[in-house]
C-alpha cells in the first residue's frame, strides 16, 4: 500500500478532525501519499480527492465537525455509483480507504470493497453509539457533555419556577445518550427505546417526588421512545400530574457540535492510528474500536449485524435510587 484516502460520512460527530489529524500524520509517517476525500463518498463519485500533508491537519484538533465535510450520497448505493468511485481512486493508485461515520457508511464500504477489493477500514463515528464491537463512539461523549450543559441551564429556571420540563436527546434506537446524561444531570426519570416505561410508571415516580417537595423535576426523552417524543409524553404526563407547570425543551441537532472532549480527542487519535496500521498490516473489512480502554478490531460485517445491549446496568438501576 503507497495510497491512502480517508473520508468522513453520513451524520458529522465531535471528535472527527482529531481522528483525521491522526490518520494523515500515521500514514506520513509511514511514507504513505495521504488524500481527503471531500462531502463522504459524493466525493469519490465527483472526483473531489485532494492530497494532504501533515501541515493541511494542522490546528483542527479541537474543531468540532469534519473539515473533510460529510455529505448522503445516494449515487453510491448504485453499482454505477461504486464503480465511478472505484476508477477516481484507481486512477490516483490509491488501494486504501479509512471510513469515519456510522452504520451507513460500513455498509457503503462493505459493498465497496467486495466489489473493489480495495482494503477498507472503518472507524466508529457518530455521537449515537449504536455500534457493536466499540464500547464508546466518537462523539459520544462530548455530545453527552453537550446536553448536561444545556440541562443544567434548564434546571436553574426549572426550579426558580417550580416546573416539570421534559427533555428530548437525540438516539432513534439507541438511549445511550439519554442514560448517561440523565445520571450526569441528576434527572428525575428517563425514557429509552430500549425500555419500556409506562406513563403510569413515570407519574408515580414524579407524584413520589412531588410528595418529598422536590421543587422541581426534569425527565430526559430519548426520541426514539416508543411512546412518542417529549410532546407527546409531556401531554400524557399534564393530563394526570399537574403540581408543576410544564414545559419541553427539544435538544436537536446542537448535540452534534462543539469542540470536542478530551475523551474524543484521544479516543479520535487512538481510533485513527490504529485504521492506519490496520491497513497497513493487509487487514479489509475491520472496524477498529476501544473496548475496555484497549483498541480491538472487529470485522464491519459484525458490527452492523450483531447488535449489543450496550446500556450500562447499573446506570440503569441508579436511575431510579439516585433520583428520589
Ligand atoms: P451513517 O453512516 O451516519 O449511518 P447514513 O446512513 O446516511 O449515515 O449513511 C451514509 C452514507 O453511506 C449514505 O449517504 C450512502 O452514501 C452510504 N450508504 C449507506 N447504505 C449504503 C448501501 N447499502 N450501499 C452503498 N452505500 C451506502
């Protein structure tokens, strides 16, 4: 391998240009001719691969989104498609590729590289966490940083005001971000998809509240709930409880800036050495990723199909001793 491009795509994540800093500077260590693909794979489809030095990662480290940008690129689900992206990188010689997004993008350069044969690498990135075979995702933690910030600001007005505020996180199939923000905010309950927690439930939880003079509550939605988004269970809940005045806040997408943690910056590092000296070791089809603080690979076709529980049980039983 002389060649190799990195992308970033499908939903952008804190933590990405520190993971593209540490994957260009690897591969030029290693002597290997680096190259950007802009906007995801539209930009293997248009042509739009740029080399990079160390010098073009210089001072991104703690930019939030992706300066390669990320883009949907429908065109790449088609044979044609792939076979346009195959021959822009032929052309530049270029026989390896490092993904950085969610379960899309592997599945895109899944097909890729069993059509292609180029080697492909993935790197978990999306603030979801809903990937197997990597404990966190890059982004993760910084968007969980992101949402207690915000609730701790609504929890000032919230208890100045004596009011119930439901708030919704992101995470369609994945509460991860709804429980760990909700042992970090001190939140009074939580709804996760991956849960099912009935209005009744959620009303005696506040009613034993409200009878101890809590002065105030916040409950955490995560969208993907089943019983509807924080609208919808804010009116279930006003029908029956109504000590507080009530209100809801929709986090949306200011979950996905910001300047990155500390965690994401190293964890984007470590995510983006490892791709590179994966790849340079022959390896296709593997995601890396960090399980119990040690870098682990996993091969893509696992970690789109085996899919893990990945919600910490304590974290889950705490929520109801810590918040009466
Ligand atoms: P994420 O990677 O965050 O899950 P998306 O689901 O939007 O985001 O996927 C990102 C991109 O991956 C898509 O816009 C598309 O270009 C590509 N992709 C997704 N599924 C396929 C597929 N079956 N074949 C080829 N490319 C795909």
């Amino acid at each position: 391998i002389k060649n190799i491009a990195v992308l970033t795509s499908g939903g952008d994540a804190p933590g990405m240009n520190a993971c593209i800093r540490a994957v260009v500077r690897t591969g030029i260590y290693n002597g290997i001719n680096m190259f950007g693909v802009l906007q995801g794979y539209q930009g293997l489809i248009n042509n739009n691969i740029n080399p990079m030095d160390a010098r073009s990662v210089s001072n991104i480290i703690h930019l939030g989104g992706t300066i390669l940008k990320t883009a949907r690129c429908l065109e790449f689900k088609t044979e044609e498609g792939l076979d346009i992206a195959f021959a822009n990188l032929k052309a530049r010689d270029i026989d390896g590729l490092i993904v950085i997004g969610g379960d899309g993008t592997f599945t895109g350069a899944q097909r890729f590289a069993k059509k292609h044969g180029v080697k492909v690498i993935g790197i978990p990135g999306t603030i979801d966490n809903d990937l197997s075979g990597s404990d966190f995702t890059l982004g993760y933690d910084t968007a969980i940083n992101t949402v207690i910030e915000a609730i701790d600001k609504i929890r000032d007005t919230a208890d100045s005001h004596d009011r119930l505020f439901f708030i919704e996180v992101m995470g369609r199939d994945s509460g991860c971000i709804a429980l760990r923000s909700a042992i970090a905010s001190g939140a009074e309950a939580v709804l996760l998809p991956e849960r099912e927690t009935s209005v009744d439930e959620l009303v005696a939880q506040l009613e034993s509240g409200a009878s101890t003079k809590k002065s105030s509550s916040i409950v955490i939605v995560s969208e993907g709930h089943k019983d509807g988004g924080a609208y919808d269970i804010a009116k279930k809940v006003k029908e029956r409880f109504n000590h507080y005045d009530t209100k809801v806040t929709i986090l949306g997408h200011l979950q996905r800036g910001g300047s990155p943690s500390s965690f994401d910056r190293i964890l984007g590092s470590r995510l983006g050495f490892a791709a590179v000296n994966e790849i340079l070791k022959g390896s296709t089809m593997q995601m890396v990723g960090l399980r119990g603080n040690e870098i682990h690979t996993t091969s893509i076709e696992d970690a789109l199909t085996k899919h893990s529980f990945k919600l910490e049980n304590d974290l889950l039983e705490m929520t109801k001793v810590l918040s009466i």
